[in-house]
C-alpha cells in the first residue's frame, strides 16, 4: 500500500511528524514501512506557463515557436516538439536552471536556429509513469486547468511535492488497505482524533427506488448491494488534484465519474462500480451466478467466457459487469453519459478472487474484495461517492437507494484479562494503560472486575481471540518498551551432531579435492527415475506435479549431475568436477511415506590438470576419481574398512565399473558413464561415484592414533605372478597381506602384463611387498620364511605361479 503523506493530513493531524518519523512509529507498531520516497527529490524549478503565441517553426515541420509567461517581466521563447501545444494553454515549464529527472539540466538552447529558453515539460519527462497519464496527454505534453496561476509551482499542483510511504501489509491487515484504514492506525499511534470525509448530500425530491429495482439470486455471494442515481451529471475531467492523487497511486484518470469510485476505492478501500443507466437496458439489477459458457465482453474489449463458479451483475438478462473484478464494454460511462446508477456491495471474496484467477483480471478492487472489506463501509462510501459527483460532476442525486440487504455482521467481541496480559507480555501495565490503548484503536470496552471485554470495530476483522488483543496492547504499548529478561534455568549451547560435522568434512575435503558442490532438483521424469539407481524401488509419482519433467522423486542424484555436465559442455565449460549431497527417496508400499536417504554423488569429465607451460595434461580416469575417494575414506577414518570390486552397472562402462564396499556391504558405485550414453549427453569420457553419504557417516571411525617412525630398515621383494586372465588384483592383494601378517606392512600392483610371450588365458601382474618390524631389523631367512609362506598361499588359492 502507496501512502500519501499530504493526502494522510486531510484526516489526521500530522503537526510535528514528518514523513520519516511517521515511517518509523509504524513500522515499530507492527506494519513494517519499507520505504519513504520524496517524489520531487531532486527536480526544481518547474513553473505554470501561459503560452501567449504559437507559431510553427520556420525551419522544422514538428517544431513549434512558443512565446510562454512563466511569471516573469517578460514572456520567454520555447521551442517544443509537443503535437499539441497551442495558444491559450498553461503547461508546464522547465525554466532555464532547472533540473529534471535524472539529473537533466535545462540550459538556454538554439533548435534550427531558434532560441529555447527553457522546456515545456511532458509528465513523463517530470517523471510520471506512461501509463498513468491520461490517454489525451499520454502524446503530448499536459494542459492545466485555465484557473491555474502563471508562475506557480507545477510540481505542487501535481502533488508531486509529496512524500509516499510503502507499506509492506501482511494479510490479515486489509484494513489498511485505504487511507482511512491507515488514518486510524496512525490516529492510534498518535493519541490524535480522525477526520472523516465530507458527505453532505442534498438530493433531490425523486427517489432511486423509482428508476431500478435490485433482485439478489445469490444472495451467500452478495448479501448487500445498494444503488444510488445520480441524474444530468456533465461528464468532464476530474479536478487536477484528484487526478494527481490518482497517478501518484499507480491509477490512470480517465473522466471525473470514473475517477471518483478510483478515489473512493483509495479513500475507503470499498470498491465502486458507475455504470451507464441510460445503457443498462431495464430498470432491473439481477445479481446471480453465470451460466456456464455464458459469454461477456469486459471494459478492456475482450470476450470473457464464464463458468457457474462466476457471479455476474446483470440487467435482467445479460451481464454487465464481472461481480468485484471488472465492469462490461455495454454500460461503461462514456462522454455522452447524463444518467448514472452507482454500485456499492459487499461481495464474497472466494468468488471474486476465483473469477479474478480464472481470467488473469487481478485489479485493486478485487484485491480488496479477496482480502475481506468493511461491510460497514459500504453505505458510507456509495454517500461519499453520490457527494462527489454532486459537486464535481454537477449531478442530482436522487433520494435514498435501490438495495438488497441480507448482511449479517456483528462485530467480534473478545474478553481478556489484565493479569494474562502482564504475564504473556512482561509487564506491568495498570488497567487505565490498557484501556488507554484500546481507545485508541477506538475499539468499544468494558470492564468487570479484571477481565476486559473489547468490542473491536468490523473495520478490523483480524481481532477474533485474545491473542488479537495482546497483540494490540503489545505494539501500541511499544515493543521496544517490553522488559528484556534472561531465560531462567540450565541451557545447552547448540552444536553440530556428529553426522552434521562430519557432512562438513566430506563436503570441505571434496572442494579442497577442486570439485565444486551443485544443488540439483530431486524431482525428476519417469525416463530418468531408475537410471543408476543403488536400490531398485518403485517410482514415487507427485499427485500434481508441474511438469512431466518434475514429476517423479529421484531415486539418485546422477542423472541431476550428468545434466549439470551436459549444461556447462554445451556452453564450452568441458573440464568440470561438480559434486552434490542430497536425499533420494525409496518407496516402501502404497499408502506408506517413502525413505528418504541421503546420497553422495560425484562427476568429472575433462581435464584433471593442464599445465601448458610445461607441457603437461592429465584427463580424468578411473584412479583420479578413486584417489579422490581414497583420500575422502582416509580423512572419515574408513580407509582400512573399505573395498572396490568390479561389478556391471546399467549405464556404466563393463569394463571400468567398480562397486564400493565397506566391510562388506556395498555403499554405492564409481566408474565411467557408457559410452552410449555420453553420446546422448553428448559429454567426452566422464567418471562419477555415488555414495550411500548416511552409511558412511553412520560408521564409526577409531580413534586417531600415531605411530612413531620406524628406526629399523623395511626390506622390499617384488614378484610377478601368473595368473589366468580373469583374477583380479584385489583378490591377489588380499591373500598376500593374509599370508604375509604381520611382518607384511604393504603390497602395491606396480606392473600388468598381457602380451605375445604369455600363455593364452593368462596374464601376469607384479607387486611390490615392503617388510618390517618395528622393533628390530629383520633378517634375511626371517623375509624368506614369510615370503616363502605368501608364494605358497597364492599357489594354493589363486593357482599363481612366479613368471620364470
């Protein structure tokens, strides 16, 4: 909500409160102020004009040569490009040494040979919006009332002069949704009286029962509707200073009957419809629901179809207006208008805010309906509406109204005591300090004993409990005056869990490692959903999802990462290392939650490191991403417990797939895409892992301990064994260290042959075994004796043979 200041002093006193202090004392009483903005800031010396003579200029066909009155000794010379300046007008004019926005200096000029002593001024060029300008001035420049005096400040007269409060209301404050709203709320603020608007109707001796009788088919939709006739209103434009206040609120003018329900709809947050009575076509009123496919053609000239969810204002037969959203192109007020019959209701705000969605119309009158108006307003509004046009539009006003009135609203009435008041807030306020307050807000009440009984006007329809009413008494009473008290008893300061410090460390190690994190969606299309997944479960499907794109849980986080990398590859980012820890979600029947599971997910394609200078690239493989793995478990404290056996994986290379273990149980998986499928992403070789991040995290890790360095020499033996070509390295590691326990401290694969000079079906794989002991030096025959005893082991297990 758009807060005028100068418009706020015609219903309050503001003497000694500027715009920024009001600012502060609101947002203190609870509606946070977001901003003040002084709309002239910066932009001077801007006059009234009297353009005496208008010729055309000798050298230009769009130019015009104005000599202007600006209130000065003599008349000035303006060259003005404006279609339609013309004699006789008082415009608006830039004098030279004026400023306009954006810092724009107006200095004496010549234009194809003519002088120009200062600018006559379009409202977009003094910093109106284009689309608040009345459409006759929206080409040209603006022409002011012929009353307005030469040399008088334009910018005061446009209410530009003016200081404009941005209130950030939260729902249930729709009362503040119109000045009045907000001048009782500053009157509350400020102990000051409110200033109600004047409605001093004097109608004539006809009655507007007599022109239009209203029929209320719908009546839980619209329990009040009341009618007035206004009869030989002259339609014109409205005063400038309502104009003003109109644009300054984001409203475009449009003539003065229009131009009043828009004030009116600001002043009391009730909105107003005028409709042509001439055109209506009967002298009934039927409101009712639409008729489904009923069609109807709103003021903006397009045709509506409607739904029975939709409540219309009709003649009797066909609509003329879409009930609190828009009014229809067959009864809108033109220039030949003399007859007008103006509408004031209170309509349901379900319907109107489903008829303004369905057909995308949100406007401010159906805002305020949606959030719930003053059904007490009502009246008083379609008055002050009647008195307008009276005055401004020279219209009769005929007797009393043409309603329907089925309303039923009371005003909430709450009971609290003083004493849960001084408990809940903190303090110790007397039950004079209360009443203070609540007389104040002008709310009715009455005491027995302790308990306090409010009445709270149907202006503020947010009061329904005794919460309400502490609320209230908390932010009048001031916020910053409640006592600040320690909490009384034993506390634990917060800390990070341990799962919670060691995701830190996985997440702080892998962007040490240089990848980097990524925050993928884990909803996900039905194509993808099984891809590389770890469990196989069924889909979980959305029961309304946004798109086919985002409608199944994932069930893991790799297709997300391959996509970041298929994202950056298309856009020439090919050597990327991203990683992502997040939930996956398995299903665990119908009718039951699903598991929710946290993953670790790893891809990296491209280069691992280039250094130019030297000449030196390494791609990624399969043992850069290990060795980022390693170090990972190392830095958990896992690394002894861990396990990579090779395994075939639906989307990943036969050949260079490995499942990850710890002790024993498989945790997830690490190798390279197919290479069919880094076709389709169209990725060059990309290696990923994906984890089970709560197992791992889960684990328990030993203790650090440290070990001294050794004193005494390690002796070192490397053996080549022959094998058949299907026996993995693991396996071989295995039963080596085995065997060779505990003097063995180390085996390495340093070495795979497979060439000519091997028998078919086999290979030979070399290690490299490290011997020690830590409190001696060994002996020649002590190595033997253990190597001795590995060789034998391997035989026996694994059928491997020294390579002769």
């Amino acid at each position: 909500m758009f807060v005028s200041y100068k418009w706020l002093q015609d219903y309050i006193d503001l003497t000694g409160v500027s715009a920024t202090d009001l600012a502060e004392k609101i947002t203190k009483s609870g509606i946070e102020v977001e901003g003040v903005e002084i709309i002239n800031d910066g932009i001077k010396g801007v006059v009234i004009g009297h353009v005496l003579e208008r010729e055309q200029h000798p050298n230009a066909d769009k130019l015009s040569r104005c000599l202007v009155d600006v209130g000065e000794e003599q008349p000035v010379q303006i060259v003005c490009g404006a279609p339609n300046v013309a004699q006789g007008q008082k415009v608006a004019v830039a004098k030279v040494g004026a400023v306009l926005p954006g810092n724009f200096k107006i200095k004496r000029a010549k234009l194809r040979g003519e002088e120009s002593n200062g600018m006559i001024c379009s409202l977009t060029e003094l910093g109106i919006e284009g689309k608040v300008i009345p459409k006759e001035y929206s080409e040209g420049i603006f022409v002011f009332p012929s009353d307005a005096e030469v040399g008088e400040d334009a910018l005061e007269l446009l209410n530009r002069d003016d200081e404009v409060l941005e209130l950030s209301l939260t729902p249930n404050r729709s009362d503040c949704l119109s000045m009045l709203g907000v001048a009782y709320e500053v009157a509350a603020i400020l102990g000051r009286d409110v200033i109600l608007p004047e409605t001093n109707l004097q109608p004539i001796a006809e009655a507007a029962s007599d022109y239009v009788n209203i029929v209320v088919e719908a009546k839980e939709d619209n329990p009040l509707y009341v009618a007035k006739i206004i009869k030989n209103v002259k339609i014109g434009p409205s005063p400038l200073w309502m104009q003003a206040r109109l644009m300054s609120a984001g409203i475009r003018p449009h003539n003065n009957v229009v131009d009043i329900t828009n004030y009116i709809l600001l002043e009391y947050g009730q909105p107003l419809h005028a409709f042509d009575y001439d055109r209506l076509g009967s002298k009934e009123i039927l409101i009712r629901r639409a008729t489904d496919g009923e069609k109807f053609t709103t003021l903006d000239d397009v045709e509506r179809t409607l739904s029975s969810d939709h409540l219309v204002i009709t003649n009797g037969d066909v609509p003329v207006a879409l009930a609190g959203v828009m009014g229809g192109a067959n009864s809108e007020v033109t220039a030949d208008t003399t007859t007008v019959l103006l509408e004031s209701a209170y309509f349901n705000g379900a319907i109107v805010r489903k008829a303004s969605k369905d057909h995308g119309l949100r406007s401010e009158a159906s805002a305020r309906f949606e959030k719930g108006v003053d059904p007490n307003r009502v009246r008083p509004a379609g008055e002050r509406a009647a008195y307008l046009m009276m005055k401004y539009a020279d219209g009769q006003v005929l007797a009393g109204t043409a309603e329907v009135d089925t309303l039923t609203v009371e005003p909430a009435v709450v009971s609290i005591t003083l004493e849960k008041i001084n408990r809940v807030l903190g303090t110790d306020l007397t039950m004079h300090d209360v009443i203070e307050i609540f007389d104040r807000l002008q709310f009715t009440v009455s005491v027995e004993e302790d308990t306090i009984t409010v009445t709270a006007p149907t202006r503020r329809g947010d009061i329904s409990i005794e919460e309400d009413l502490l609320e209230e008494v908390a932010r009048l009473y001031g916020y910053d005056n409640i006592p600040k008290t320690l909490p009384i008893g034993s506390t634990t300061p917060g800390k990070l869990s341990d799962y919670q410090m060691k995701r830190r460390v996985v997440r702080q190690y892998l962007e040490g490692a240089g990848l980097y994190q990524a925050i993928t969606y884990s909803l996900t299309s039905e194509e993808k959903a099984g891809q590389f997944a770890m469990e196989k479960r069924e889909p979980i499907r959305l029961a309304m999802p946004m798109s086919e794109e985002r409608s199944i849980l994932r069930l893991s986080i790799m297709p997300q990462l391959l996509e970041v990398l298929k994202y950056n590859s298309a856009r020439q980012n090919d050597s990327l290392a991203v990683y992502e820890t997040g939930a996956v979600f398995l299903a665990n029947g119908k009718d039951v939650l699903p598991s929710e599971k946290e993953h670790l997910a790893g891809a990296i394609t491209g280069q691992w490191h280039s250094h130019p200078w030297q000449g030196e690239k390494k791609a990624v493989d399969f043992f850069v991403v290990k060795g980022v793995l390693v170090g990972l478990f190392a830095k958990l404290g896992l690394g002894d417990r861990i396990d990579y056996v090779q395994t075939q994986l639906e989307g990943m290379h036969p050949g260079r797939t490995a499942e990850i273990r710890l002790n024993g149980e498989n945790i997830g998986f690490i190798g390279q895409v197919h290479p069919s499928v880094q076709k389709d992403l169209d990725l060059k070789d990309t290696y990923v892992f994906e984890l089970s991040l709560k197992a791992i995290l889960e684990e328990a890790s030993a203790p650090l301990q440290y070990q001294a360095i050794p004193r005494f020499p390690a002796i070192t033996r490397d053996i080549a064994l022959v094998v058949n070509r299907e026996m993995v390295s693991g396996t071989l590691k295995e039963i080596i260290v085995n065997a060779g326990a505990p003097l063995l401290k180390e085996a390495d694969v340093f070495d795979l042959y497979e060439g000519d000079r091997m028998e078919a079906g086999k290979k030979s794989l070399a290690f490299s075994l490290k011997y020690l002991d830590p409190e001696r030096t060994l002996t020649d025959e002590e190595v033997t004796k253990v190597h001795g005893r590995v060789l034998e082991a391997l035989k026996e297990k694994a059928d491997a043979v020294l390579r002769g």
